[in-house]
C-alpha cells in the first residue's frame, strides 16, 4: 500500500509595526518597498504555505512604492480584497475586477496608496505544467501567464474573493484546520485550477492606452534613481538621463505617485537612510554619518524630513535597530 505524501504546512498570521521585519517573515518573497507618505507604518501578513501552493493576505496602512521578487520557481496571481484599493501595478491601474499577474521574471513593480488589501496565491510550475498539459489542448485556448491584468467579469470576480475570503477565515480561526484534508484539497488543488482557468483566456490582457514616451521616461528615471547608493542627481540631470523633458518628467512622476521627481528622490533616500540605521552599529556610526553618506548635509532639514515620513526622529531609529 503506497501511503499518501502530505506536505508540510507553515503558518504565519502577526501584525507589524515595522515593515522590514514583515519582509522577513513572509516566505519565499525577496521584498523592497518604500514609504513614499508621512505616518508610522502597521501592516497585517497571513501566509499558509504548503510545497507547490502558498496562499495569503496582506494589508499595508502607507503609501507605497512596492519592489522586489515573487517567488522562484512559482507564478503569482493576486486580486484585491475590497473595493477599496488604489493599485497601479506595471503601469496599469488595477481595477476591483482585475486579477494581477506577476510576470516570468519575478519582478514586483507596483505603487499601493493607503488601504492595500489584497489576497495572493503563488502556483508552483510543477502544478502549472500540469494544469496546461491536461486543459490547453482541449480548451481551444491559451494560457494568459505574461505580466498584466486580466479583468474578470464582475461575479467571477466576486465569487473568488468570497471564496478567498472564507480560507482566509477558516485559517485564522482554526489555524489546525491546515491538517484537514478536504482543507488541503480546496487549497492545493481546488484554488490552484480556479485561478489557472481564469488566465485560459481567448483575448488580450488588459492594456491602458498611455503616452510611451512619458512611460519610457518614467522608467529610465525610476532604474537611474534605484543605481544611485549615495547622492541624488539634480532634477534637470535626471531629465537628461531619461531622455525627456523637465515637465514630462514632472507630469510622468505627478501621474504615478502624486508628487514630483524632487520629493521622490527624498524619500528614496530617506528609505535608504531608515534601512542602514537599523543595521548599522550605533557605537561606530552616528546619525550624521549615514545622513552625509545619503546626500543629506543639512541635518536640520534632515531630521526634520525624516521624522515627518516615518514619526519618529533618526536617533530614534537608531536606538531600536
């Protein structure tokens, strides 16, 4: 008699004050947001985690520029848990009805206003490669897996997030429920086939028509900030390295994140600064140190800043990490 292989089953439901320690806990994803608004950060993670499925929920209370890598060897599908979201993920607003799914490479690339609440299940390629061999032939149609969205109709939709709704309950209630094996079934086999057949599509992805040279321009602008570890470049050089205008630039940043490339590249180096005075050993480095290290020279101004975005003064952060 062959005994059935039942995978283990990791379980995390915490609450965070702080979102670098969210980071590390949640399994299999390589995280790197930054706080683009003024607040202190609290944010909620569920992850039930088996070999080829992980399903979760996450909800984040700030504004944020959202970076990172889904999990290797899996393709992520996620869809917002309320109508109350404003996502942009890839340049493309999402919308209630609209399943995101994360392209080949892995990259996350997403901008999350207050109030991101969304579910997310990762599929192993394992299950994929086997949901494909035994439906796209007879189906007529063609798995939609490239980065994008794919719009459900407004019941599909609805009806999958009730359906994610209640596993989100079940679990959180019951954490023992995970050794259920109906449980088991619903999550590794049941979730996985509904939302495959939702990407066994016989049309496009969605696509917002939008201007490709404030698009490119955003981009390159975005990437040169990212390669830049120590002092900003000045708004005029940012421009000429992106290859467009000053005012197309201001327009392309004002569209995505709702304030210039200037006060973006401040808070990229803020988040820099919040990230090393957790690391660093405060009996070697001071404040000023890391502050000079980014760019910034006024410390008044700096800690001024620094403690709008995050509520608390640099020292501060310091002392905790």
């Amino acid at each position: 008699m062959t005994k059935e292989f039942i995978p283990e089953a990791i379980f995390i439901r915490q609450k965070f004050n702080d979102f670098d320690h969210l980071q590390s806990v949640a399994p299999k994803w390589s995280l790197a947001f930054k706080q683009l608004d003024s607040g202190k950060f609290f944010g909620e993670l569920m992850v039930v985690d088996f070999h080829d499925v992980q399903f979760g929920a996450t909800s984040l209370n700030r504004h944020f520029q959202q970076g990172g890598e889904t999990p290797k060897g899996f393709r992520t599908i996620a869809i917002a848990a309320d109508g109350q979201q404003s996502i942009v993920a890839r340049g493309q607003k999402v919308g209630i009805n609209d399943l995101m799914v994360f392209p080949e490479g892995r990259d996350v690339d997403a901008i999350s206003l207050p109030g991101f609440n969304v579910f997310i299940v990762s599929i192993s390629d394992t299950i994929i490669e086997d949901f494909i061999r035994s439906h796209e032939p007879s189906s007529g149609g063609r798995m939609q897996l490239d980065a994008g969205l794919i719009n459900l109709k407004a019941t599909k939709a609805n009806q999958l997030r009730q359906q994610l709704s209640y596993l989100k309950r079940e679990v959180t209630s019951h954490p023992d429920v995970i050794n259920n094996k109906a449980f088991r079934q619903i999550l590794m086999k049941e979730l996985p086939e509904e939302l495959l057949s939702h990407t066994m599509l016989h049309s496009p992805l969605k696509v917002e028509n939008k201007s490709r040279v404030r698009d490119l321009a955003l981009k390159k602008a975005i990437e040169y900030i990212a390669s830049c570890k120590e002092e900003m470049p000045s708004v005029r050089e940012l421009s000429l390295i992106a290859c467009a205008s000053q005012r197309t630039l201001e327009y392309a940043f004002l569209e995505n994140y709702g304030f210039g490339p200037k006060e973006f590249m401040v808070k990229h180096s803020l988040n820099l600064v919040n990230k090393a005075l957790k690391k660093t050993n405060h009996v070697k480095d001071s404040v000023q140190d890391i502050a000079h290290f980014y760019g910034f020279w006024h410390l008044g101004q700096f800690s001024a800043d620094y403690k709008k975005l995050f509520e608390e003064l640099p020292s501060e952060t310091l002392r905790k990490g």
